[in-house]
C-alpha cells in the first residue's frame, strides 16, 4: 500500500514535494511491513532482517512525525503519519508479552544498558571530569590551607575520616550494613539523575561535591600519611560505586541537555525520549550498587592484606568496564536503532 499524500504542506521553507520525496521511500516501506504484520501471526510473520528493519524504519518515521509537528501549516500529513506510527506501535506493543520477563530483564542488563551508555560516553566522561575537578581543588587547598579541612568534609563524615587517620579500618562483615549502603548510595545516585529535571544544575553539584569529599579525604590521608591503608580499603568497592554514580549523573545530564537544548524537537517531546533513556541508563546502575554495598560491607574492612585488595579492586574494575564498554552486537530479534540515536515518542 503506497502513502498518498494529495495535499500541499509548507515546512520552513521546504514544501511538500521536497520533504515527502525525501521521506516517502521510508513511509511506504514501513507501510508494507505494517500491512504485512498486520496479518495473524504480527511481528513473527516478519524475517529477521524485516524485523530489525521496521524497528529502524519506525523511529525515523517517529522523528519525522516529530519534525513535522512542529513545522507543518497543514495537520493533514500530521494525521496520515501519527496514524501509520499508531499501528506500527500496536505491533510493537503487542508483540512484548510474547517474551519471557527473564529474556527482557537479561537482554537489557547484557545488551541495551550497556549500549545506551555507550552512546552516552561523552556524558559519563563529562560527569567523572566535573567530580574530577572538585577533588583536586579540595586536594589543592587542604594540603596548602590545612586550617581549610572542616570547610571540605560533611559533618556526617567526620567520624569515619577519624577513623581512617588512625588507620584501623578492620571490623567484621555485617550484612545489614551493606543493605545500609546499598540504599544510601542508590539514593545520592538516583538523586543525580532524577534532579537533571532542573537543567542539571544539582547534578553537576552532586557530582562536584562527591569529587570535592574524596579529594578532602585523600588530602588528609597524605597529612597523616595514611594512603597504605585507606586506598586498599577504598577501591574494592569504590570502583563500582563511583562508576554507577557517575552513570546517574550523566543520566541527569542527560535530562539536563534536554531540557536546556531540546534541537529539532518540542522541549516536551525530547524530554519525554531522552528521559526514557536516562531512566533506563540509572536503572543499570543497580546491579553496580548491589555490587559495591556487599563489597563494602562484606569485604573492604575484613583484615586482608592490601596486596589482596589492590587486585581484587583491579579484578572487578576491569570486568566491570569490559562489559560496560565492549561493543555489543544486537540480538537476532532485537529492533535495531537507527545511526541517528533518535528513539522513537509514543504515538497519540
């Protein structure tokens, strides 16, 4: 079935001949795979190269219902392609009970999540950068200020950095305190990506604070020359905990850049998508956090030599970083995402 448009639309300066003989290939094309899914059997009566094909057509399409919504003098081509997405999306819709919640949970932890935050890297990279530059800073004016140290440690930090400088961590491992930490750190993180709604500006100060703590600390831990045992008991979980707050915070960024520069599309509409990824990307997180409160709780204060706890910090650091960043490849029945990184709103 082949999209007919009769009608005339003005789009800044681009008429309707040119916009529809640019796009109309791609409308037409994911017309027919509507029509043929649309038959009994629905995405499975699809191959698998269709399949990834109209999980690419339907997000360029969505981009240009979004493109043309806010730009069409005539709300007639508005119409015809909302009405195209609206079928493609009962498809799609339809098609998801048919997976098992085990396959959805697995294929998002093992391929999407680490996906999508590759595509964010640049965000992941700016928030370790802003966490950075506060940790030096509070590094830089202690060790040259030392009167200057109540002004960088929190209050409810003070008892723990006492406890450093003396240099004996050791204790027992308690399981209610890694449930203890788990929440605590869950909360600071999910609290950097949930306050990106206010153009990112809290997020950048987490971010920054959490920087300007742990330079305080390592400051006075090179006062009290203390560094052999508070990085051995840092790091094993540390590494997690500071990756997964550093994905919350782009995840906030990512709002934040929303909100601030929506681009081609409506403030709403590009906070409603890149909103759903940034969700997507803190969720990730948890098993990080898990990771790091069992950690803290279980191991990093258990009286082990720091040569153990150097490689095993070295260990889950590079395990951890491999499966964030290796390049995945998409599952045979996964709807691929088009060059152009767009995720497609949801049709009204």
């Amino acid at each position: 079935m082949s999209l007919s448009l009769p009608f005339r639309v003005i789009i800044q300066g681009m008429d309707e001949q040119g916009f529809v003989s640019k796009k109309r290939e791609n409308w037409d094309t994911l017309q027919k795979l509507v029509d043929k899914a649309g038959q009994r059997g629905g995405l499975q009566r699809l191959t698998r190269e269709e399949v990834r094909q109209f999980g690419s057509l339907y997000r360029r399409v969505a981009s240009d219902l979004a493109y043309v919504r806010s730009r069409a003098t005539n709300r007639d081509l508005v119409t015809h392609l909302n009405t195209l997405l609206a079928r493609a999306y009962i498809l799609l819709y339809d098609s998801v009970p048919f997976q098992k919640p085990s396959y959805a949970l697995v294929n998002f932890y093992l391929y999407e999540f680490p996906t999508l935050l590759q595509k964010y890297v640049r965000l992941f990279l700016f928030a370790i950068s802003v966490s950075l530059a506060g940790a030096f800073f509070a590094y830089y004016m202690i060790i040259v200020h030392p009167e200057s140290t109540t002004l960088f440690i929190p209050e409810q930090f003070k008892e723990s950095l006492e406890i450093w400088k003396q240099g004996n961590i050791s204790s027992p491992a308690y399981a209610g305190f890694s449930a203890q930490l788990f929440t605590h750190n869950t909360t600071i993180g999910f609290l950097a990506a949930a306050s990106g709604v206010v153009g990112g500006v809290p997020t950048l100060d987490l971010l920054y604070q959490n920087g300007v703590t742990l330079g305080a600390f390592a400051a006075v831990m090179t006062q009290y020359h203390a560094h052999a045992t508070f990085w051995p008991g840092i790091l094993p979980h540390g590494i997690a905990e500071l990756t997964a707050i550093f994905i919350c915070g782009a995840a906030g960024l990512l709002i934040g850049r929303a909100v601030l520069f929506p681009g081609r599309y409506r403030r709403l509409d590009a906070l409603r998508i890149h909103g759903l990824e940034a969700i997507k990307l803190t969720l990730g997180t948890i098993p990080l956090f898990i990771f790091a409160g069992v950690i803290e709780g279980m191991f990093s204060h258990l009286a082990i030599p720091a040569a153990l706890r150097y490689a095993f910090a070295g260990l889950n650091g590079v395990l951890w970083y491999a499966y964030l960043f290796i390049p995945r490849i998409a599952p045979e029945n996964a709807l691929s995402t088009p060059s152009d990184g767009t995720q497609a709103p949801m049709v009204a």
